[in-house]
C-alpha cells in the first residue's frame, strides 16, 4: 500500500470543544476511509502560552494517514492520524516538538497481537514548570491517544492550615502521586499533589472545596470505585461527620452529613479514621470516631448494598479510657485466602491517645484492649510515657514491608516543655512471638500538632513518607536507608 496521507492534521482552538470534536472526527473519517488493520487517532493538547515547533518523526511501523503540523499554536489542539501498513502488522511510531525551553515526545504502538500503548515524555530545562497527561485509546482501530501539556500552577502553602493533614500514594500517575489534603483555618479542605512522575517531584495545589464550613479534622483513601479510584473523604465539623468523594473527571462531590436512619452519626471531638477493609465484595468503608465520654465508636458503610448504607457495630473503650485520637488499619493478623488466592478478612489494628499515653486495641471476631503502649528498658516493659513525656498529636499507624509478617510502624508527636519537641518512630516487630514495641529515633526538633506517614514505593523495600504540621506550616520527612531526613517546609 502507498502512504495515503493526503492531508494535513486539524489545528483546534480548545476553547472550542466543537472544533475539537469536529477535528477528531475529520481525522476518523480519513482512517475509516484507508481501512488499515490497525490505526490511532492521536490529538495533543497545547495547554500553554507555548509554540511548539515539530523536530522530528518516526514509524517503526505504519505511517501517517494525517501529518501532524510544523506547528502547535497555544491553546490549541493538533489532531493527526497513523496506521498500519503491510500484512499482520501495527502502527508504532513518535513525533517530536519543542518550544520554550522543553521538548516533547508523543509515542503511540498499536500492535497487531497485544495491548495498546502509548506515552507523553517532557524533558529540557523547564520542564519543571509543566506537567503532561497521556490517555490511550482502545480497539483495532481509530484508538484514540490524547496526549495534554499542562503548565503547573506554583503550590500555595501560605495558607492557615488546621486539623489533621492526610497523605496517601495514589494510584494516579506511573509512580503514583503523593495527595495531601488538610483542613483550613479559614474553612474547607485544600487538596494539594505531588508529581511523582516529573522532575524535582513538584508540588501542585490546592484545590480548595467545603468551603464556608470550618472543619477540625480529616481522613481520606483512595477506593476501588472509579477509575482508576475515587478519593474518599471524611471530615468533622463540630460533632458532625460530612463525606466527599472525588469521581472521575475529579470533581469534588458534597458535603454530605454522615447519617443512619435520618439520625446523624456523632463525630466526637477527635479526628475520624477510614479505610476500605477486605470485607465484603467491593470493600466496606470502615470508620473509627473517639467518643466524646470515652471510647471510640465503629461504623462500616455497606458497599454491596446500592444504598451505601452506614451500619453502627460495638464500640470499644467505653468507660475505660478518654480517646483524643485515633489510627487505624487492617492488617494481615486473621487473614485467609480464597481459591484464587485473594487475601479475605484481616484483623482492625488500632493506636489511639489519652492524654500523653498510647493504647493498643484489636479487633477479631471482637475488640480487645486498651493495652497501654510499652517499652523494654533494662529487662523491665516500661509505659511509653514515662520514657517519653508530652505525647501529643495523633498518632500514625501503617503495617510496612519490613520483616516477614510486616512490622507496625507508629510515629507521634511529643512535646517540649523547656525545649523543642520532636517526632518519634515506634515500631512492633511482628515476627517476635512476643510481638515487643521498641523505639527507633526521634527526628524534628520542633512541636508537632498532627502527623501523617505511609510507605511510598520510593525506595526498596519504601520509603517513609511523613508531613506533619505545626502551627500553621506543613513540614515534609522522608526516610531512606539512611535515616530520616527533613524537616523540608513545604512552600
């Protein structure tokens, strides 16, 4: 077959998604017309004040049905078109633009046997200042790749920051970014990102929602609902919880008060703790409040009813300890595995403070606890109080992937009376029978408020990943091989 590229790709303003539509479909109706085995439509999106000035391109396989332009004006749209050629093959192939101090690299392969893929690839010296999306296109034919560059909004962190900051890795990106979402002085939640993908790991944000309420503390996961998950938030307000979710096209859904029967499910005067556990066949959402008297409560929320019910279970701690706050996981204590070698159940782990002691309780079939947090010193098991005094803050709780069940690892705030404060790791070794909490370090040499950890995929076998608020500042530690590291202000 000749190359049947007759035409030129469609330049589209994107304010216009009219003149975008009517582009990709120009692009479709030269594909369907050639008729190859296999064939994308490929459309790059010039978000920026840039020009971009083609370099070069390439097909390893295939070639074009539209060229792409010389040119990208900004914000605009290119839309082109490639395709197989010969007998039992796909189309593989990559341009190259420039402009501004960065250079892109658009890649498409639509095999004849496999998976699509595709790939958006920024370097030069300003690529820090931009940030790329590449979404690839299903089926044989006319798969269609967009590829969108972005210029970052510098992150604000001057903000009046509150509460508890929540960080997780998400699924979002090939690295997974790093989401961080706390409460405001001011009302509502800012929502910020790092770009785990981009050189210099920048920072973006915040995107600000709930506003006109002010709310005191926060929890947050990513789910299984949507692709590739939808952000799941809980927050308190007073003695009120009020859920959010973030869908797909990333909108912010609610406030919406957290309820049981039409009653409102008392928040406490703690922070709230969510997660999706293992139980049920989507996942249940599973909730942890401290009570304003003593204990805390538990809820789950029935994901397999398309109600989404919220269902109240036995508290824990009730008439035993004041909780101030709270963490909670699922760990692999309990666990079984299902034919295909899911992992099903999994015991609730939780550290919560009363005053400046830390207690453990678990859940099985029931709770079980409070057993005060303890330290071997000398031969003789010894309350974490009085080894370190002014435990503060809330704690953090992860089981991590260090030794073979996977130790507990705890970071909380202690403060300083006649000096600064810090921050310190915990953690339970928990291939020892006896499963014995020891003390790792003490880091940050300030008074924390509130502290929030995971365990990236930095690093092997991770990374701990820490930001923590004081006052009104976000400061960042990272632990690596060699020790913690920070504190790094966020600005």
């Amino acid at each position: 077959m000749s190359d049947p590229a007759t035409t030129t790709g469609t330049l589209a303003t994107l304010a216009s998604g009219a003149a975008v539509a009517q582009g990709v479909e120009a692009v479709f109706q030269v594909l369907d017309r050639f008729n190859a085995a296999r064939s994308c439509i490929l459309e790059i999106d010039n978000n920026t004040n840039l020009t971009l000035g083609k370099v070069s391109d390439e097909h390893s396989h295939g070639g074009f049905a539209v060229t792409p332009t010389f040119q990208i004006p900004p914000k605009t749209a290119l839309i082109f078109g490639s395709q197989s050629k010969g007998f039992a093959t796909g189309t593989v192939g990559s341009v190259v633009y420039n402009g501004g101090g960065i250079g892109l690299v658009v890649s498409w392969d639509n095999p004849f046997v496999g998976d699509n893929s595709c790939n958006m690839v920024l370097s030069g010296p300003n690529a820090v200042k931009f940030r790329v999306i590449h979404t690839c296109g299903v089926g044989n034919k006319e798969a269609h790749n967009r590829y969108e560059l972005i210029e970052r909004i510098p992150p604000n962190f001057n903000q009046t920051f509150i509460g508890n900051p929540v960080l997780i890795q998400s699924r979002f990106g090939n690295q997974g970014n790093f989401e961080l979402l706390v409460p405001l002085g001011n009302g509502g939640l800012a929502a910020y990102w790092r770009d785990n993908d981009s050189s210099g790991l920048p920072w973006e944000g915040p995107v600000i929602f709930g506003q006109g309420q002010r709310f005191d503390a926060v929890t947050m996961i990513q789910s299984n609902f949507g692709n590739p998950g939808n952000f799941e938030v809980i927050a308190r307000s007073g003695d009120r919880l009020f859920f959010f979710f973030r869908d797909e096209a990333l909108n912010w859904n609610g406030p919406f008060l957290l309820q049981i029967n039409g009653v409102d499910i008392n928040g406490g005067l703690g922070n709230p703790v969510l997660i999706q556990s293992r139980f049920g066949n989507q996942g249940n959402f599973e909730l942890v409040v401290p009570r304003t008297d003593t204990g805390f409560d538990n809820y789950f929320r029935n994901n397999d009813d398309p109600q989404f019910p919220w269902i109240q279970l036995p508290s824990a701690g009730i008439g035993q300890i004041h909780i101030d706050s709270i963490s909670l996981i699922q760990s692999n204590f309990g666990t079984t595995m299902d034919v295909n070698g899911n992992t099903l159940g999994g015991n609730f782990e939780v550290i919560a403070r009363s005053g400046d002691r830390l207690f453990f309780f678990f859940r099985d079939s029931e709770w079980h606890g409070p057993f005060p947090i303890k330290l071997n010193v000398n031969g003789v098991d010894t309350d974490l109080a009085v080894i370190f005094a002014g435990i503060a803050g809330n704690p953090a709780l992860i089981q991590s992937r260090f030794g073979n069940q996977g130790n507990f690892e705890l970071i909380t705030p202690q403060h300083g009376f006649l000096s600064g404060g810090s921050l310190i790791h915990l953690f339970r070794n928990n291939d020892d029978p006896q499963f014995p909490w020891a003390s790792i370090t003490k880091f940050g040499d300030s008074n924390y408020d509130a502290v929030t950890m995971i365990q990236s995929n930095f690093g092997n076998p991770g990374n701990f990943e820490v930001i923590a608020r004081s006052g009104d500042r976000l400061f960042f530690f990272v632990r690596d091989s060699s020790g913690f590291h920070g504190p790094f202000l966020l600005i």
